[in-house]
C-alpha cells in the first residue's frame, strides 16, 4: 500500500495555530513569511494611496449591477468590454462590495493568497511531497513571491484560480489514499472537494474546465458524477441570490459574449500571449481554422499523456501534478484569453519540477531543459516588471517558455520507472536513507 494521508503527519507536523507554527518553523521558514506580509502590506498601503491598477472595481462594479438586476454584459467606461466572468462570479462579490472599498480591496487580496497558499502548502505535503524536501520549502515560496506579486497587486483572479486548481488536486489525492486505507466515507468527501474546486474554477475563468475534463478522463467513476453535480449546483446556487429570469439572462449573454469573443482581432497591446501569437511571430502563419485543429490536437496529445499515466498505473503524486501541470501549460497556450497576468498559473508546477531536476537524480537532459524553462519564464516576468515592451519578440517569451515546457512534459511521459521507487516517502527521508547506505557500505562500494 502506498503512503496516505495518515503517515503525513509524522513527517509534516501541520500545528493547528500560528503561534505554534512560529515555535516549530526554521528561521528560513519565518524569515520568507516576513518578507510575503511585508509585501502583502505595502500593497494594501499602495492600494490605500492610489486607487490605480487594480481590477477589483470592476468586480465590485459587477456585484452592483447584479444586486441591482442590472444587465452585466454591456460595455461601460469602467469594462470597454463588459464583465468577463460568470454572473455567480458578480454574485460572489456582492458582500465584498458592500464594505468601503479600501476593506472590500484588501479583503479580496487576502482571501485569495490564503486559499492560494493553504492549497500550495497541503499540496507539497501530499501530492508534492516526493517532489520537494521540507529543507527547500522556504526557498519554493520565496521564488513565488515575485511571480505572484504583479497578480496580488492588481487584484487579478488568478491567485484564487490557482488555489482552486490546487485544491483539486489536493483533493483527487487524497481520496485515492483515503480509498487504500479503507476510509470510503472520506475518500468520497475528499473527491467532493476536488469536484467542487474545478466548478468553481470553471464559473470563474471557464477555461479551467479543461482540468476537469482530464481528471474526469483519469478518474472517471470517481470525478465524473460529482462534477457535474457541482456544476448544476453552482448554477441553482445563481438561480437562488436573484430573480431566476435576470440570472438565466445574464448566463445566455455570458455564453454569447464568450463564444463570439475573439481576441486574436484586438490591439497589438491587447492580443493574447498564446500559441497563435508565437507562430506568427516564427511566420508560421495559420488561419482561424487552422489554428482550431492545432487546439484540437494538442489538446488530444495532452489527454492521451495523462491518460498513458493511468494506463501505466503511475504513482497518484505522480499522475496528479503531471495533470495539473499539463492542464494549466495547455490552457495557457491554446486557450481562449492568455494574458500576461495569467502565465502565473504555471508557477508551481514549474518551480515544483525545477527543484526535484536540480535536487534529485535524474537524466542530465532534464536538467538543462527545466534550466532553459525557468529562463524564459523568470525573464518573462522579469522584462515584463522592469521593461514594460509592446514588442511581439518580448510578448512571445512567456507562450515560448509554456511550450517548452509542454514539450519537456510530453519528453517526461515516458519516465524513468526507478523515480517511482520509495513514492510513499517523502523526499527528505529518501536522501537521509541513501547517505545512511552510502555510510554503512564502505569505500569499496559506490
């Protein structure tokens, strides 16, 4: 039986206070805590001051329409283009509108990083664990923060999404393990949380839907049912906090705006950093139609390598953060509305790879492949922060590091098949145990 949910404690202490976490935390661990609410804070002063480059009065603009039974999808001076999300997104909004905004800005940024950070957390404790030694977890945060920073400063949802993505996973996972041990009543919660967390995802950006399309393809007696329960339910949820005929309305229009959208015809400024932009910018020009079949068949090799995991009978952790990072790479790259923002939706998934190539043993191609990954997407961030360019060269640095590592993720289907060995165990136990061996077997055996 492979490791569950159980054994973590021993490895991973999670105190159920604070102030206990502080008496039990390294000083590398406090240290990057420090340093994130120091960060948190002078935003919150910045947002005080200068009441600029933030999204959420669009959000609480929304909420205002929707408490009103005003039509939420039309232009205005505040959303040239109309609100975005769903109408259970506005309906979200409203308590949050209903406070002074400095309160409703801040709250929206706090409540994001905290379910953003308690799923990254868990996650490294369960379905990352074989992937991250404790020793290296204050470095893994510290390299968030500057790739979170531009998001939680804006205001951006794709904090949140990327919780929410995480907790799915967190979630998939720990009902397989809860299902070994015999556990089925919280196995099936464990999966109702994961089935919650991509409909929630999906009301709030809809392309998540593609994470749940995969799981459903990998787990599909386990997700497929709950899924769409939670959708429905989300949806009768809207139905409930408005006049049912305003709430179908505003989801037809919604529908509409989304379908009939194509952004591939804004502004230079305003075009998506996708798959399509790249290859115009290599003069690998395809039209509209050609561009649909790209999708079609990357999207059908991305579900073929998760479905091979399932096939092969990898370990859960395994299959789990390769179907997270293959979703959130593949919808980046071919999906309807990537920004620049939203390419922060790859950053664990690629800083979690970066630190098992660099720290485990694994082929030396994978080493220089992630290192020319984390390149181009650190840099991406980086030009971005300090050289604000319009320039197609410069936008294409981030759709050019999605692709390199999709393309490092398709390599990294056929795995070496020792990497599975020991899956139960965390990372730092397996490096402890083989420098015991190494110790105890003398200098004539290496």
């Amino acid at each position: 039986m492979r490791g569950n949910d159980a054994g973590l404690s021993h490895d991973f202490p999670r105190p159920a206070r604070m102030k206990n976490w502080f008496s039990t935390a390294s000083a590398a661990s406090r240290a990057v805590f420090a340093i994130w609410a120091f960060a948190l804070v002078a935003i919150f002063i910045r947002v005080g001051i200068a009441h600029q480059h933030s999204v959420y009065p669009n959000y609480e603009l929304a909420a205002n329409f929707w408490r009103h039974g005003i039509p939420l999808y039309q232009e205005n001076k505040q959303t040239p283009n109309g609100f975005v999300y769903s109408p259970l997104v506005a309906a979200f909004f409203v308590p949050l509108a209903l406070l002074p905004d400095l309160a409703g800005e801040v709250l929206w940024r706090l409540l994001s990083v905290a379910v953003c950070m308690a799923a990254i957390r868990r996650w490294l404790e369960t379905a990352g664990r074989r992937f991250l030694e404790p020793r290296q977890e204050a470095l893994f945060y510290l390299l968030l923060l500057p790739l979170f920073l531009g998001n939680i400063n804006n205001g951006q949802a794709n904090i949140l999404l990327i919780g929410l993505l995480v907790w799915a996973v967190v979630g998939a996972y720990s009902g397989t393990q809860k299902a070994l041990a015999d556990a089925k009543g919280a196995a099936s919660g464990a999966w109702w949380l994961s089935a919650l967390c991509v409909a929630l995802a999906t009301y709030l950006k809809v392309y998540p839907l593609v994470a749940g399309l995969l799981l459903l393809l990998v787990y599909p007696g386990k997700f497929g049912l709950r899924f769409f329960v939670s959708l429905a339910g989300l949806f009768l949820l809207s139905l409930v906090l408005q006049h049912p005929a305003y709430v179908q309305d505003q989801y037809q229009m919604w529908i509409s705006t989304r379908l009939n959208e194509d952004r591939h015809l804004f502004s230079q400024e305003s075009l998506p950093h996708d798959l399509f932009l790249l290859l115009n910018y290599l003069h690998l020009r395809v039209n509209e139609s050609g561009y649909v079949v790209v999708r079609l068949v990357s999207g059908a090799l991305v579900a073929a390598m998760c479905l091979r995991g399932r096939l092969r009978k990898w370990p859960e952790g395994y299959q789990l953060n390769q179907l997270l990072a293959l979703s959130c790479t593949w919808l980046l790259l071919c999906g309807p509305a990537s920004e620049s923002s939203t390419y922060v939706l790859m950053a664990p998934s690629v800083l979690l790879e970066l630190f098992y190539c660099f720290s485990a043993r694994v082929a030396p191609w994978r080493r220089v492949w992630m290192g020319l990954v984390a390149l181009c997407y650190f840099g991406s961030f980086t030009i971005k922060t300090l050289l604000p360019l319009r320039d197609p060269g410069w936008m294409c640095l981030q759709p050019g590091s999605a692709l390199l590592f999709l393309c490092y993720l398709a390599a990294r289907t056929w795995p070496d098949e020792t990497e599975f060995r020991d899956e139960d165990k965390p990372r730092g136990k397996i490096r402890e145990e083989k420098e015991e061996c190494l110790a105890g077997s003398g200098p004539g055996i290496h």
